[in-house]
C-alpha cells in the first residue's frame, strides 16, 4: 500500500494568495466581528452594508472556507473564521506599528530598536547604559520592555523584539548571546531579623523562615525553588509579587524575607530598603550572568548592532556587583 502524502504548497501559490488578501476586506471583516453585525459594521465604517456583504463572500471565496455563521440577529464565527480573526489583528497591528515607526523616520529618527528585558537588567544596569546610549545616538529610538527571562528568549525568537537582555540557562534557547553584566544574588532581611548574625549565609538555612517571592517564573524564584528541591525542603513562601521595591516593602513590613539582586538592593537603599539588611549568598548560583541575545548578531538592523556595541563590556570589567 502505498500512501500518497499532500504536496506543499508552492512559494509561488502563496505570493498569489498575499496578492488575493485584501485589507480592506480584512478590516471590515474584523469590525464585523467586533460588533456581531454587518448592519453595526457598515454603520461604523462609513459603507454600504451590501458591500461589506460583498467583501465577505469574495474573501470566503478566496479562501475556499465559510468564515461566519449568519443569522437574523447578526453573525457568528466560524472556527475557520476564529483562524482568520487572530491572524488579522495580527497583521492590521503590524501595519499600524509599521506605520508609527516609518512615520518616525519622517521626523529624523534613524534608527528603531525593540528591545525586551528581565527586571534585574532594567533596575541595575541598562537605565545608564541606554541613557549614555541615547545622548549619543539621539536619533535612534530604543523601546524597552520588561518582561521573565523566558518570555525575553521567546519575544527574539519569534521576532517581537530584536535584542533581549536576561539570564539564559545553559541548553535551552537556540539564540545567540554575548555576555553583558554579572550580578551577584543577596538575602534581603529586616535588620532586627536573627539571620543578621551572618555576614553570609547557605540559602538552605533561610528555609525556616518565611520568604516574599518574585514571579514563580522569573530566574530568581526558579533557582530557589530548584535549591530547595536539592535540599528536600520547602519553600515558606507567603507572598508572591511583582517587582523588587514590592519585595522591599514586604520584607520592611514583616512579611518575609527575599532574594534579590545585590546591586539592585543598594540602589533601593536610599528610599524604601532602609530598614532592610543584605545578606550575601554562599551558593553558586547567587552568581549569574545577564546576557544578550538575538536570533542572529550580524544580521540585526545597524541600530540595533550600534547598540550591541554600546553594551558590550570587555571580560575585564565584568566584575561581580558586591
């Protein structure tokens, strides 16, 4: 028996069917799922409802797929027209960025860099890194957004980002990095707590005691969680929250005490971790890396090498943050 397996498409069948996409149908599609209503739609848009009507078919013809359901009080997708809904948006949000940015050029922006970022860079290193940055290349434009370490690793590989700053396990990203900073990982305590005693400590033996805890993602909580697991112990966590000055607060007022950047930790010192003491951490671990990343170096945009560049420190800078 033998089995006869579907051919794949050619490229040349699917640049006729981006040439059978049009976007205006793709609009007025989405508006009418927006407002379940053809009738809603046209009035909305400024159209004819029979040619929004008209529209509809030609792009289910295009598609050789029903994509609403019709009926008397409107319309429903279909989960062909689900499909098409989530790419559309996507595709119309493209074009609106994609015309913010080139209109940006217009004004003398030469340059756009999306960069993504784990919330231990954004505090301690890249706001002077990127502020030098900018002053001397003004007339590139840098957007920064923080997010987990693994969503960092995925926004690059799916293209949401063209560099990402954050700690990078060994084996598990196919991206390339380059080294940027070493940060050093300390336990953050009230400074009447009975850990003070240590000028360091073994993260095993804060176990006992309760802990205010990042993201259960984030690469902090991972490694902890992970040392508990090898000591075959628990983690007292009473309070999960979002970022380090939260966790200086809580810890302030009692809640537990955290692990948390050492560098980050002294920059809070001079408003809300007054009343906190840091604790450095025997494990290895507590020593990382933050790395950059990119699907690949030499092809990124020149702005976003030129800002490569300026981020790149040589090995012998690279010193533990105390």
């Amino acid at each position: 028996m033998t089995l006869s397996l579907p051919t794949p498409p050619s490229p040349a069948s699917e640049r006729n069917f981006a040439r059978r996409i049009d976007l205006t149908s793709l609009q007025l599609f989405v508006a009418v799922c927006e407002l379940g209503s053809i009738g809603r739609a046209a009035e909305r848009e400024f159209i004819a409802a029979s040619a929004i009507s008209k529209r509809l078919a030609d792009l289910e013809a295009t598609l050789s797929t029903t994509l609403l359901y019709r009926h008397a009080r409107g319309v429903d997708l279909t989960p062909a027209g689900e499909s098409l809904l989530h790419h559309a948006r996507s595709v119309l949000y493209s074009l609106e960025k994609m015309q913010g940015e080139l209109s940006e050029y217009a004004d003398g922006v030469r340059g756009h860099v999306r960069v993504h970022a784990n919330i231990s860079a954004i505090v301690q290193f890249l706001p002077e890194d990127l502020g030098s940055f900018s002053r001397a290349q003004e007339a590139i434009k840098i957007d920064l957004e923080e997010h987990l370490s693994s969503e960092v690793m995925r926004a690059v590989q799916e293209g949401a980002a063209d560099l990402g700053v954050c700690h990078v396990a060994p084996g598990t990203s196919d991206l390339q990095s380059l080294p940027y900073r070493r940060d050093r990982l300390v336990l953050v305590v009230p400074a009447h707590h009975a850990l003070t005693v240590h000028d360091t400590i073994d993260f095993v033996d804060s176990l006992e005691f309760d802990h205010v805890g990042l993201h259960a993602n984030s690469s902090i909580y991972v490694a902890m969680h992970q040392a508990a697991l090898d000591a075959s112990r628990p983690i007292k966590l009473r309070i999960h929250v979002t970022g380090l000055d939260a966790m200086c607060r809580m810890i302030e007022n009692g809640l537990g005490i955290g692990v948390m950047p050492a560098r980050a930790f002294e920059l809070m010192q001079n408003g809300i971790g007054r009343g906190l003491v840091a604790l450095a951490l025997n494990d290895a671990w507590a020593a990382r890396e933050i790395r950059l990343v990119a699907r690949d170096f030499s092809t990124l945009p020149v702005a976003a090498r030129s800002l490569v560049n300026h981020l790149q420190t040589p090995a012998e800078a690279m010193t533990l943050a105390a």
